[in-house]
C-alpha cells in the first residue's frame, strides 16, 4: 500500500508481504492522503495508488467496497513518525480532489470544516427538537385516558351514530364485544355494512345492526327515529358520536341550514327528541354527547345560529362543538328525576376522517401532525366507552369528561341563560311541531 505524505509527513513502513498485498487489494481498493492543518495550498489532494485502476475502483465502489479510517488523536500505526499536524483519510484511488468524490455521492459530512462550531451547533439544536418532539408524543400517548372497566353490556341497545369510522367504529366494535345489541346509524350504507361485517367477526356477536341516517337531514333523522320507536322497545345508550367539519366553503342542507351546524348540532337535537320517550321507559338509560375542547376557540352568537355564509367553514365546527355543550347542559337539566343522564365529553385530538376535508397542500403538515401527536382513534374511543358503560357515573349527570375522568369548562359555557336561549332557537330551526315529543 502507498502512503502519500507532505513535507511535514514521513513514511517509515516496512516492505509488505504478498499475502497481505493480495488482501489488500481484494477487501478494498484505498490510498491514504494527509490533509495538512496549515499551508498554502486550501484544496486537499488525494495521491493514489497507481497500482489501481479507475475502472477497478468503480467496481467497488458500485458494490459498496468502501472503507475509512478513524482519526485517532495518537499518530496513525501506518504513518510512524507523523507529524500531529497531519490527518489520514482514507480516500479512493485515481480522484484527484474531495470534490470528484462528491460528486459521485459520497459525502465526508463527518470531517470538521471552518464552519465546525456552526455545524455542532445546527446538529445540537436538531437533536434537541427531535428530543422535544418526541418527549411531547410520549407525554400525550402516557396521559391519554383508558377504560378499564369490564362491565359486560348483554341485553343492552346501544344506537351510535357514524359508527361506519373513527372513534365510533372503535366505539361499536368495544361494546359489541361487551355483547350489546348495537345499532350502526350512518349515512353510507356501503362502508357500514362493511365495518358491520368486521365488527361481528372480530367478536363473534351478531346482534349488530346497520340502519340510514344522515344528520344534516331533518327527514332523514326523522325516519330514522320513526323506525327506531317502531321496532325497538328500548334503547339503553345513545351516543351522539356523529360529526363533520368542512374546511373552507360551507354547503347548506336541504333543509336551509349550514351544513357543519345541522350535522352537529340540530340533527343530534332533533334526534333526541324524537326518541326520548323510548330513553325515558328504557331507564335508568345513558346519553353520551361527543362533544371537543376546540369548543374554546369560539363563541355562539345568537343572532347567527343559523350561520349560512357568515363564517368559515372550519371555524362552524368549533361552533358546533360549542352548541353541543350548551345542548347536554340544558338537556342534563331537564331531564333530572327520570334516570336518563346526560354527560358530554373531549375524545381527544384524533387522527380520522374528520380530517379529510383539509384541502391539498395544507393537508400534508396536517398529515404529519395528525400522524405524529393525534390519538388513534381507538384511543380516542376511551371516554365514550367509559360514559357507556362505567357503573362510576351511573349516577352522574350533566357532567364534562376528558381522558376518562371529569373536566373544567369555560365560564362562557356555564352561561345557563345562553344555553336555555339556544334550546328555545333550536327548537324552531330544527322545525320540532307540537306533535313531537317534548323534554
């Protein structure tokens, strides 16, 4: 093997022998070159192993026969009497600068530079990023709330709205592995036939049911609550678990009303009227409101609570979220002395399809974030099961839950007056006639 020198550098080895030539040049095809700390010359070059040709060194290249040689602060074995000054790197044969190594790929990213401080200082702070990240993500996964309860749900009938995805799939599919009779209310039919079929596989119950609904159809809701009171003779949970969020451009349903609002909000109210006779004779019974802490990031405006073109449309679902507190509270309080509670609750920040609706190219950092810090949605199915199915809060009403255990509110939501005055509003947007069953 050839060491190259500078006029600060000797070589001072002794003659090879053929066996070792023969390995040499069958593990790695190298030459060595010094890089001097000082001197006039600023461009590295490389001295080669005539020996070698550049058609045999690209061969090994190709097949990643590529090796290097640590700094070591002791002079290297090979370069006996070297100056401290000097720094062997193993480099490849027949390339006459770093550059034409660059070129082909190969990056000497680890040798220090002038900007060395720089270089530790940006490899530092990503490192610290990339700590802090990943500590928020573990913090979040620890703290996330888990229903241990074991209660058992045989010869109970539980409806769950958008039970076809999300945290209402994962919610279908815990209690019907519980044994509770389970009624998938949703508006595509296709995709909840489909989870119906998984759902009694992976339990092996077949009490599952799949009928339409679409809240943002007050005929729809309507129907639906018709077949409900025809057919079942009660209903033991409801789990108002149903929810859409549009991103920019709001849509109007049929019935005149922003679509975010009656999804949400006004088909869940219209629903609970239409079946609460059935909840009453089922008590003592359980309403389970799904309700989001993004509740703080607005208000309710009650001369806009039919809100067609007055605000964005990602900003309505927090509106929603809003009015479905405001809805359990006035619920909870009406409903006192006949056993049916209310509680509501924050599932968390969940990675689902409520998210669908973010629109290219603000749906990639979405993505990303979603996938990194988000709950799954079997995570964020914890509270909902909890509040179905805990003997803990049998007994407890009109209450706010988050990770399993009860939350604060705002005091803009502990408005009793508001919250009476958006009920009374409710009730005419979403058309409720004297003939329909009154809370």
């Amino acid at each position: 093997m050839t060491i190259a020198s500078n006029n600060n550098c000797k070589h001072r080895g002794g003659k090879e022998s053929e066996p070792q030539k023969k390995e040499q040049r069958k593990a790695t095809i190298i030459a060595a070159m010094t890089i001097p700390m000082s001197g006039d010359d600023p461009q590295p070059r490389l001295h080669t192993d005539p020996s070698v040709s550049e058609q045999a060194f690209k061969a090994k290249v190709a097949s990643s026969v590529f090796h290097s040689i640590p700094f070591h602060s002791a002079p290297n074995p090979q370069l006996t009497g070297a100056s401290p000054k000097c720094r062997p790197v193993v480099v490849a044969a027949n390339y006459r600068s770093i550059r034409d190594l660059n070129r082909m790929g190969f990056i000497f990213g680890w040798l220090p530079t002038e900007h060395y401080v720089r270089d530790i200082f940006l490899l530092t702070l990503s490192a610290a990023i990339a700590a802090t990240l990943m500590s928020i993500r573990f913090y979040l996964r620890i703290t996330a709330g888990r229903c241990f309860t074991e209660t058992k749900m045989e010869g109970k009938t539980v409806i769950i709205t958008g039970a076809n995805s999300g945290i209402g799939k994962e919610t279908a599919k815990d209690l019907a592995g519980r044994g509770a009779r389970v009624i998938m209310a949703c508006r595509n039919l296709e995709t909840a036939n489909a989870v119906k079929d998984e759902i009694i596989k992976e339990t092996n119950n077949s009490k599952i049911l799949v009928k339409k609904l679409d809240l943002g159809s007050q005929k729809s809701v309507r129907e639906f609550a018709a077949d409900i009171v025809k057919t079942e003779l009660k209903i033991d949970v409801l789990i108002h678990n149903a929810g859409m969020a549009l991103a920019f451009r709001g849509q109007t349903s049929e019935d005149g009303v922003e679509l975010t609002m009656a999804t949400n909000h006004y088909g869940p109210f219209l629903l609970t009227h239409l079946l609460i006779d059935v909840l009453k004779k089922s008590a003592p019974a359980r309403i389970v409101i799904v309700a989001s802490e993004l509740y703080r990031l607005s208000s309710v405006n009650l001369n806009k609570l039919n809100p067609v073109g007055s605000f964005p449309a990602a900003y309505l679902y927090y509106v929603s979220k809003f009015a479905n507190i405001y809805f359990a509270r006035e619920l909870a309080k009406r409903l006192e002395g006949t056993r049916v509670t209310v509680n509501f609750l924050h599932p968390g920040m969940i990675d689902s399809g409520i998210w669908r609706n973010v629109p290219f190219p603000l749906n990639l950092p979405m993505m990303a974030i979603t996938k990194g810090f988000f709950k799954t949605t079997k995570a964020g199915a914890q509270t909902t099961i909890y509040l179905a199915t805990s003997d803990e809060v049998a007994n407890v009403n009109g209450k706010y839950f988050m990770d399993c255990k009860e939350a604060t509110l705002n005091a803009a939501a502990l408005d009793e007056e508001k919250g009476r005055k958006i009920w009374e509003e409710s009730l005419k947007i979403a058309k409720l006639t004297p003939q329909d069953p009154k809370i």
